[in-house]
C-alpha cells in the first residue's frame, strides 16, 4: 500500500510487536485531523466514514468542544466523587432535560453504562417489582454488541467476542431481533428488564420491523418490565433525530449513552432514567472514580448544547438522504442490500466480489476509511459535519472500488 520508505509501515509494525493483537487495524497511522479528516504520518489525507464508531459525531476537534476542554485543563481535571465540582450539575440537569428524565448517573464507557443499566435493574427488580432474590433476569436480542464485559459477552451471540471467557453470568434471555412475538413469550414474572438495541450497529445497522419498538414499550409497560434502550452508537443525533427511539415516538424507561457523549476528546457515558428507577441506588452501591470527572463533564455539557440546537440532527436527517441515494444506486453493481438511518449506514457486498476487509482496504488506498464486519458487511458512519460534496466522493470511491 505506501513505498517503504515513507513512516507507515514501520509505525505498523511498532504497533504490531508493542500491543496485544485484540485489534486488526487498517495499515493507516494517523497523526491529525480536523472535521471528517484524518491526516497520516506521511502527510496523506483520508475523508473518515466510520467517526470513531459514533464516538465522533462532531468531527474532529470541533472548536466549541476543544475550547471547552483547555478551559477545564487550566482550571481542574478531577476530583472523583468524593466531592462535588462546578461543572457536574450543569452536565447532569442539561443531559436529563435533554433525555426527558429526572436523573442522569455519569460513567466512562458504553460497558460501564451497560453494566450500570443492568444493576439498576437487578436491583429494581428486587426493591420495586417484588421478584425473589437472586431470580432476576433480562430479556436481550441476538445479534447485540451492547460491550465486552465478562457479564455483557455472556449474553452475546458472537462466538469471537464470547468463545473462552466463560463461566458466564446467568440471568439472561436471548430472542430473535425484531420479534415481538419471541420477546413477549420470553418475559416471564421474574423478567425486569428488556435491553434492546434501537438500531443494531456491530451487526451491520440493522433497523428493526417498523412497529417493533412501539410493541416492546407496550408490552413492558403491561408486563412492568424496564424498558432499557443502548443508544450508545445510536443515539446524540446519529439517526437523524436525538435518538433513534424518536422515529417510532418511543420513550424508553432508561437510555445508556456514551461514545458521542464525550465529543471524541474524553471518554463519557451516562445512564438517565426517572427516580423511581435510578433512586433505587443509595451511597457505596456503585460508582467510578472517573465518572462525571469535571474534564469529563465540561466536554459533554456542550456535547449536550450542541445537540440542544437541533441543528446535528437536522444535517444527519438530510445528508443521510443523500448518502442513501448514492449507495441505493450501488444495489446490483456490488452491493446486496443497503440498510441506513441518518448518517449511519450498513452494507452488504457481494460475497463473491470481496471480503469487508478486502472493501476497507480498497477504500483506504482510495482516501476514504471505513469499517468491516462480519464477512462482507461494512459500516459507514461518517460525522455529522460532513458536507453533501464529500460524501458524494465517499459513494464515488465506493463504486470504484466495486467496479475494480
């Protein structure tokens, strides 16, 4: 891919001798970037179409948000929970207005937030609903990445993120993705939650049957069962609305958040639930030392006010028009199947063409960045200041790359 005497391959193979391989990277080293741009060590440029898995929906080093974090650098970077800092109130009130709830819990990580939610829960279950100790468990849909957490693996359907990490933690139901009719029977009087996610990301951004959602609100409500939504890739405008629950009109009992949370710069995640589902927890029963740090929370207050303009929704709504368009007219030229929501985008090519990787490597030598999985499915999820032109070019590689 790049001559040998430039910096890439030996950055590469740095990597490749100093790291555990739970990774296998594109040979790409980057060194900057700025807006949907990435820069490498030897100076070329690549238009990134996968935003740090959502955790870039702002593009790189967004001025607002670079600006809020050397405001915090120069004045205070942590405290842990043990006390309470000037920013942590502001991120809480204006993340839970924004979620419609009444208390926001702050972690680091999308498992934290994961693993949070399902504590909650438990506990939920035991404290409020009445089911006997130790009997609680959660209803979860094939085909879920909600982390890698020894517990959240032991409900995974993906033999490579779970295979030899057992024993695995019990208390967990798998159903068919977007069955109601499964997921309804598999809720029993010991069930306190049903966790779901909107939009499947890992699995290829694949959309559930119009009016799933809707029916798993329902039948939790008349099941008292937590409805518990992993908007961690899915939501904080990625869809085209706050959160991919919006386009059903649906209103789970508890949102997990995370990747965009923390505008690419510091890693945040929060669970946001009303009280009579997050009270439940009291002083020694969960926490982090870096959780709602106040570097943490001064990034994703203004995370939370750019999202409160509408303006990132409005652009991923319209743009994901266009980015659909182009890659629909790419279906029997090389691509099976297009699913896409916003700016969010799963793709199926034709196995007896390529390989994802072999597409991601293509793409790459091309100028353009993107993501395998599972066989040949790539994801694209481009952030959400990208312009029409640039995601033109993006569709225009794609169709090069498939005609090749």
């Amino acid at each position: 891919m790049v001559d040998d005497k430039l910096r890439t391959p030996g950055a590469v193979r740095d990597a490749e001798r100093w790291t555990a391989h739970n990774y296998h990277p594109l040979p790409v080293v980057i060194s900057s970037a700025e807006g949907a741009w990435l820069t490498d060590v030897d100076g070329r440029r690549y238009l990134d179409f996968l935003a740090g898995y959502s955790a870039l929906n702002f593009g790189h080093r967004h001025p607002q948000l670079i600006a809020a974090a050397h405001a915090q650098l120069d004045r205070l970077t942590l405290t842990s929970r043990a006390f309470i800092h000037d920013q942590f109130a502001d991120f809480c009130r204006e993340l839970a207005e924004l979620c419609g709830k009444d208390l926001v819990l702050p972690m680091n990580t999308g498992a934290e937030a994961v693993e949070t939610g399902i504590k909650v829960a438990r506990k939920w279950g035991y404290q409020v609903k009445g089911v006997p100790a130790g009997q609680a468990n959660i209803v979860v849909a094939e085909g879920n990445f909600h982390g890698r957490t020894t517990t959240i693996v032991s409900f995974s359907t993906d033999e490579d993120a779970r295979a030899d990490f057992g024993p695995y933690t019990p208390g967990f139901t798998v159903v068919p993705y977007g069955d109601l009719a499964a997921l309804t029977a598999a809720i029993d009087e010991n069930t306190v939650a049903v966790l779901l996610e909107p939009i499947q990301g890992e699995q290829g951004v694949v959309v559930p049957p119009e009016g799933y959602l809707p029916g798993v609100r329902q039948v939790c409500t008349e099941r008292d069962v937590l409805f518990i939504a992993d908007e961690i890739q899915s939501g904080l405008g990625r869809t085209g609305a706050t959160f991919a629950c919006d386009h059903e009109g649906v209103v789970p009992d508890m949102y997990l958040l995370g990747k965009a949370l923390g505008g690419g710069i510091v890693p945040v995640s929060a669970v946001a639930a009303n009280a009579d589902v997050l009270g439940v927890l009291k002083p020694g029963q969960h926490g982090s030392t870096f959780g709602g740090n106040p570097l943490a929370c001064a990034v994703a207050t203004e995370v939370v006010r750019l999202l409160a303009t509408g303006e990132f929704q409005r652009r991923s709504a319209e743009l994901g028009e266009r980015l659909r368009a182009g890659l629909e007219g790419l279906v029997g030229k090389g691509l099976v199947e297009v699913r896409a929501r916003g700016l969010w985008a799963g793709l199926d090519i034709d196995p007896a063409l390529m390989s994802g990787r072999e597409a991601c490597e293509r793409l790459a030598a091309r100028g353009v960045l993107a993501k395998d999985t599972h066989g040949s499915t790539i994801r694209l999820a481009p952030p959400l200041v990208i312009t029409e032109e640039e995601i033109d070019l993006a569709v225009t590689q794609l169709a090069e790359v498939l005609a090749a």
